[in-house]
C-alpha cells in the first residue's frame, strides 16, 4: 500500500505515529505492508522517494523544525497538487487544514487524487462538509474508496457505526456534543479558568482549528452535522444553510448560574427529517444536569443515535487530538486493505 501524505501536521504526524508504532500488528493482522512515497508539507518541505520514506525520520525532522527535503530520497518543489498529479500511489491521505467556507485546498487535492484512481482518506471537514456526494460518486466511477471516518468524532468510529455496524436501522434522529474544543473550554470555565486561558490550552493541546473561531463559533460542529445529514439523508446545500450559534455569548456568571439551576451548558449539534427534508443545527443548549450529554466534559464527544430497531444508541469518545485523529485514518487504512 503505497500512501502519500498530503499535508504533515498534527493529523498526519498523528498517523505516522501510529503507522511506526503498528507496522508489525498490522502486517500480521491485515496484511498491510505500506510504505511511504510522499510527503507534502507547506512549512516543512516536501519529499519523495518511490523506494519508501522513513517515517520514523520524517516524524523527528518534523518534530526538530527541519526540513523534511533533508531525508534520503528526491526534495519535491511543487505544491500538494502537483505531487498528486505526478507521484503514483494507492492512497492519498488529506490532511491539510480544514476551510469550511470554500472547502479548498483540500477539495482540489481528493478531486485530483479520486480522478488518478488513487482512494482517498481524509479527516478534513471543509471537502466532505460541501461536497460529500459529488466526490462519493466519483469514488463509485474510478472503483475506489473516499473515506472520512476522521471528519466526525476524531477516532470514535461513529460513521462506521452509522454505515457497518447499525445498518439496516433507520436513523431517526442524532444529537450530541460534535466540538472536543468548546467542550474542554465549558469544562475548564466551569472550573474557574478564563475564556481566553481556556481557549489557548485547548490550542496547545491539537485540539482546536488552525483558525480557532471555526470551534467557538460553532462551525466545526455544523460541519459535522452537515457531514452527517448529507451521510444519513443525503441532505443537499451547504453548512451555512443550516442555524448554527456557538459559545461566544456564554460567560463565566451564565456557566455558574445555569449550574445553581441544575444545568450545565453543552454545544449541541442535531440533525433530524422533517417529511422529507433533512434538518441539521448547532447551538448551545441547558442541559439538565440528570442527562446523560451533561456529564461528558474536557474534548470528550458523544452522540446519541436515535433508531427505529434499538430506540437510542449512544457513543462516547474522544473528539479530538493528535493520535485520536491519527486514529481515524487508520481505520479507513484498514478499511481499504479489508476490502480491496
Ligand atoms: N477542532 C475540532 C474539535 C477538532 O475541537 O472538535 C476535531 O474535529
């Protein structure tokens, strides 16, 4: 399995990670012999090298500040389209920031790796989030997988459950807590810490976006919903079609206040059919302290799925992370071995 990384942040780092710690297990467990002809990187250089990278090199160069074009193999000096343009591979891995306004870079990057024949495995919102259906269906045309178990919930296999393991249910309705950073910055708020404090914890912790207004503002989480009702009603249009408040308005008096009356509050994302029209929203609610989603805190998500078979289903998990979201795409890695 032949991967190029299209971007070496914290998510592609994060895979690394896990790539050089279970490249044994997953030889012995899936087959899964991979090796590395790609990195692209906008601030730590790009490289290739048809006969493998090491990853466990590029993950200490990264690590140091220095240039990844300083391993053995060709330093690449054209940008991340270029490099899937021209580098032959079987999976690409995007994982360059997310805009969930324009959905680019990365919407170019999976356009151009899926129409290669190349599959595709994102943890990246802004692609999925605007387009799911029209990159889903060009994955069908060229035969190969666009996975994205990392757009939602970090690792916490929550599409994998919609789409494997609750098949055959009809979803009636999903709501739950989709933002790991706005949920650590409630938990640390409630525990005296100021906003701005809070805030730039959760960014030295990998969990917030590279432009952290996304979080507070409630549209990372609206671009979860919106992956998920595209996903489970094959909703059309983009995000900002659908209500969506953050935390911005919420103070530290509100956070005591709401807690004298038994209430914690929670962003909470939702999506549900009315008729035949998907809905999808975000905004912060009061949850009663009693509830289930009230006692899930720091970058903890959790989401309950609403069933006709099961009544509710709810999962609980980290949402958030380096090695979480690394995690993510290795489950869609696997994925692809398991049934290619
Ligand atoms: N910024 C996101 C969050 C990262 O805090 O949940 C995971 O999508």
């Amino acid at each position: 399995m032949r991967l190029l990384f299209i971007g070496f942040g914290t998510v592609g780092q994060g895979l690394a990670e896990l790539l050089v710690e279970k490249e044994r297990h997953l030889k012995k467990a899936y087959g899964i012999d991979f090796s590395t002809v790609g990195i692209s990187d906008m601030l730590k250089g790009s490289l290739v090298n048809a006969g493998g990278i090491d990853l466990a090199a590029a993950l200490e160069k990264a690590g140091s500040g220095e240039k990844l074009s300083e391993l053995p193999g060709e330093e690449f000096t054209g940008d991340a389209l270029e490099m899937i343009r021209t580098v032959d591979a079987d999976v690409v891995l995007e994982a360059t920031y997310t805009d969930i306004k324009t959905g680019e870079p990365a919407t170019s990057h999976i356009r151009k790796a899926l129409e290669r024949g190349m599959h595709v495995v994102t943890s990246n919102k802004g692609p999925t989030a605007l387009h799911y259906q029209e990159l889903a269906l060009l994955a069908r045309e060229k035969g190969v997988r666009f996975l994205f178990e990392g757009t939602v919930m970090s690792g916490t296999p929550l599409l994998n459950l919609l789409r494997e393991t609750l098949a055959g249910s009809e979803v009636l309705e999903l709501k739950g807590i989709l933002n790991g950073t706005t949920n650590y910055i409630l938990t640390r708020m409630e525990e005296g810490l100021a906003y701005d404090d809070a805030l730039k914890k959760a960014q030295d912790l990998g969990y917030a976006e590279a432009v952290p207004d996304a979080d507070v503002l409630g549209w990372d989480a609206l671009a979860k919903v919106t992956i998920l009702a595209k996903v489970m009603y094959d909703a059309k249009g983009d995000p900002f079609d659908f209500p969506c408040e953050g935390i911005t308005k919420i103070s530290a008096s509100d956070i005591v206040e709401a807690k004298e009356r038994g209430k914690r509050f929670k962003l909470i994302g939702r999506v549900w059919k009315e008729g035949n029209l998907a809905k999808a929203a975000v905004a912060p609610e009061e949850v009663d302290m009693g509830h289930p989603l009230a006692g899930i805190m720091g970058a903890t998500n959790a989401v309950t799925v609403t069933t006709d078979t099961l009544g509710d289903v709810t999962i609980v998990g980290p949402g958030a992370g380096r090695r979480e979201t690394g995690f993510s795409l290795l489950i869609d890695l696997i994925e692809i071995a398991r049934k290619d």
